[in-house]
C-alpha cells in the first residue's frame, strides 16, 4: 500500500515559510501585492478567484481583485493589464483562464509584463523554462515537483512519463522532470500502447482530465504517482485522473484527489508573487 503524499499538510507548511518571507519583505519596505483579474461569472473561476484571494490575506499578500462583465472589450483589458504592469505596487498579475468567448487567453496572455507574470504563460517565461534558467514556474507543475521532492525519491535517472502534454501542466511538467535530470516520455491522446509507456515509469505524473483513466495495472510496482486531475462526477464527487484504490495498491507513494497537487498549486502561486515581489523589489537579480 503506498504511502499518501499530503499535499495539504505540505502546503499548509510551506504557507508558514512563505508568511515569515512576507513578513520579511515588509521590513525591507517591500509589500507584495497580486492583481487577479476575472471576467465574466464563470462559477469555477469564481471559486479558484476567491481562493486567491484568500491564500493571499492568509499569508500577508496584497491582493487586488479586478471584476470584470462578460462583454469586456479586448481594449479595456488590455488598457487594465497595461495599467498594472505600470504600477510599480503590484509585483504579480494573473488573468483568470478561460476567458468569455470573444478574448483570446493566449494573446492576452502575453500583455501581461514578464515580470510579473507569476503563472509563467508568457513566451518569455515559457522560454526562460525551456533553457533551465527561470524565475517563474507554472504554478501546477512546481507543485507536482514538491510533492515528488516530499516522496524523497531522487528523479535523477528515473523513468518519468507524462500523460497529457498542456501549455499549463504537461510541457512545463516534463521541462522541470529533464531539468532534475529524469529520462521523460509524454504520452498524450494519440499516444500508441499508452499502458506499456506507462508501465515503465518509476515516476508517473497524470494530466489527462479524465476520472480514473489510470488504473492499477497500467502502472508500475513501487511507482511514485502523482494525479494532477481534478474531474467533479455525476455523484458530486471531485476524483483524480487516477484509480486511487488500484493505483495505490501497487504505488511507493502517491497523491489523494482532493488534498494533493491542488493546494500546492495554490501555494505556488504564492511563492511566484514573493519571487516577482523580491525581484522587482531590487532585493535580488533577476
Ligand atoms: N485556470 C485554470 N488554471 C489556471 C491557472 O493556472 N492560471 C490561470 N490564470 N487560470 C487558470
């Protein structure tokens, strides 16, 4: 039986650090601040704003919520990102994705100064990731990283795939995998005799977005599992990508859906904001 990766015991943790690092750049004069823009009612994107928010008060961020109707123009919220990547009180911005039909995420995206782009989509940043050198990581797959660190499992040499190759989780996911020196497969929907990739992998990470797609025997003995998937089912029930029961009976260790990769999503997302706040607070290089 595996053991359960906490990711919310590790956040709750980590949010203690991140508080005394606040604290710290309050001292210095510095106070971070991140600027959430949503637009539109979309009621899930209401819910991940809110909790924003919330992480942010929790560990002494600014936080800065920027509610905007559906019908928003393509100008106005390019003039409203233009306007805060002017203002040199907020260290971190973020634009809620999906955005209304009608604005475009990607192009959108890329307004924002790189900087202060803590989700890290910018080409820039996104760049900076690919050469191994970058202040910014995309806040899911350096979550999926501290849980694997948490396992105590070296990546270095390992067998790592990847299953779902996302601008957001699956392409950074195996950057950072490569970056620890891991040997990466990304297998994806067109991907042929998924399972006897997946079979070989000592450390499976599953982005797929569909409840239980992995299952027990298309994974390896004593793998390190990590479900990124969050699927909300007929029953009202939030379950991963994976199995658990079959998963975790074959798996070292693995992570629960709720209470794994999500709250250390979160959690990076406040570590980027300390890290954009600290770099352009002039408290270190860039
Ligand atoms: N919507 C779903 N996930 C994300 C994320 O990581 N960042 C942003 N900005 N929007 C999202």
């Amino acid at each position: 039986m595996a053991v359960i990766l906490d990711g919310k015991v590790l956040a709750a943790k980590l949010k203690e650090d991140i508080k005394e690092q606040v604290a710290a750049l309050k001292g210095e004069g510095v106070a971070p601040k991140l600027a959430v823009i949503l637009v539109g009612d979309d009621p899930a994107s209401q819910v991940y704003v809110r909790n924003k928010k919330r992480d942010c008060e929790e560990v002494g961020i600014i936080s800065q919520s920027i509610t905007l109707p559906a019908d928003t123009g393509r100008e106005e919220l390019t003039g409203i990102i233009k306007s805060l990547n002017a203002d040199s009180s907020v260290h971190g911005i973020l634009v809620q994705l999906p955005l209304p039909d009608g604005l475009d995420g990607t192009e959108i995206t890329q307004l924002i100064a790189p900087e202060k782009d803590v989700d890290a989509f910018s080409y820039y940043n996104v760049g900076r990731i690919m050469t191994g050198d970058y202040s910014f990581v995309p806040c899911t797959p350096a979550g999926c990283m501290e849980l694997i660190k948490l396992s105590g499992v070296a990546v270095e040499g390992k067998n790592c795939v990847v299953i779902g190759r996302s601008n957001i989780v699956g392409k950074p996911m195996a950057m950072l995998l490569m970056q620890e020196n891991g040997t990466v497969t990304v297998c994806h929907s067109r991907t042929v005799n998924l399972a006897d990739i997946t079979r070989r992998a000592d450390i499976l990470v599953a982005a797929i977005g569909r409840a239980g797609f992995v299952t027990g025997d298309m994974i390896k003995e004593g793998a390190v599992v990590i479900d990124v998937g969050i699927n909300r089912c007929e029953d009202g029930k939030l379950r991963g990508d994976c199995d658990f029961d079959s998963c975790a009976a074959k798996a070292s260790f693995i992570t629960p859906v709720p209470g794994g990769v999500g709250p250390m999503t979160r959690v990076m997302l406040l570590k980027n904001t300390i890290n954009a706040a600290i770099i352009q607070g002039g408290k270190e290089n860039a």
